[in-house]
C-alpha cells in the first residue's frame, strides 16, 4: 500500500507543478473600454447572472496596443484599469486555477489512486482466491474419485 501511496503522491505533486508552472501566465494591466455589468438572462426556473464580454486596451512590452473583449467578473467604469491573465502570446486568458482548487484535485487525484489500487488489490486476490480453491477442489474431487470406491465398500461390509 506505500507504494500506492507513494505514486498518490508523486501525481499530486506531477499535477501541482504542471497546473502552477506550465501555463506560464502573467497578470497584465488592461484599460476596459465599456462599461462591465451583470446581465440577468432567464435559465431554467431562475434567473442566471452573466458577465458580457468588454472591449479592452492594453500595451505590450515593445509599445504596441492590442485591443480585445475581455471577461471581466465584477462591475467596473469605461477607462478603469483592471488585471487580466495573458499568456505568451498576450492574448487575454481565464485565470490560472486557485491553490486551493490545485490542492484539491491532488488530494481528488490521491484518493482516486489509492481507491483504486485498494479495489484493483481486491479484484487481483479474488481472482488468485478463486483460482486456488478451483485448483484444491479439482484435487479433492480427484482424491474422492480414488477413495470413494473404497469407502462405500467398507460401509457395505459391515
């Protein structure tokens, strides 16, 4: 079982380093254009709360502006400044995912390998169990075949 625990912990620890260092996204200041508000759109028996696109401007490093919509969760005034991920290619992205949602999708990812290899441990001795007591009543059959003829003499001669 150290062994199952051990891989747990080697991709937990696979899943936090790819999660955290591969994305390799920055927050960049970006001036909105629009005005961001909520609009309430019917779904379903209750009213859903979305967040349209808003027009954005930004600078990158060698002086040119780029211009984009921008997913901006929160109410905020045209010429506003907010934060917003980019990646390498300075196109806006979602936000890299908490510490806390990496957390726990390693944890989610360790249950998952230990449960599993407890229940692959499991189906493995079933198959073994099985296969021996086939294996032992085949040979209890066989012994009976030999004795049994004996047997049934011997309660008939008394």
């Amino acid at each position: 079982m150290s062994v199952l625990l051990r891989l747990a912990a080697v991709s937990a620890a696979v899943t936090l380093l790819a999660a955290c260092g591969g994305s390799q996204l920055r927050p960049v200041p970006v001036v909105l254009l629009a005005d961001s508000t909520a609009r309430q759109v019917p779904g379903g028996e209750t009213l859903v709360v979305t967040w349209p696109p808003v027009p954005a401007r930004w600078t990158l490093p060698d002086g040119t502006r780029r211009t984009a919509a921008i997913e901006v969760k929160h109410e905020a005034r045209a010429g506003q400044t907010v934060r917003v991920w980019m990646d390498r290619t300075w196109m806006p992205q979602r936000p890299p995912r908490g510490l806390a949602d990496l957390r726990r999708d390693a944890v989610d990812l360790a249950l998952l390998v230990v449960v599993g290899g407890g229940a692959l441990l499991h189906l493995l001795y079933a198959g073994i169990r099985r296969r021996l007591d086939d294996r032992r009543l085949a040979s209890w059959e066989r012994e009976w075949t030999l004795v049994e003829p004996r047997w049934r003499n011997r309660r008939r001669a008394r």
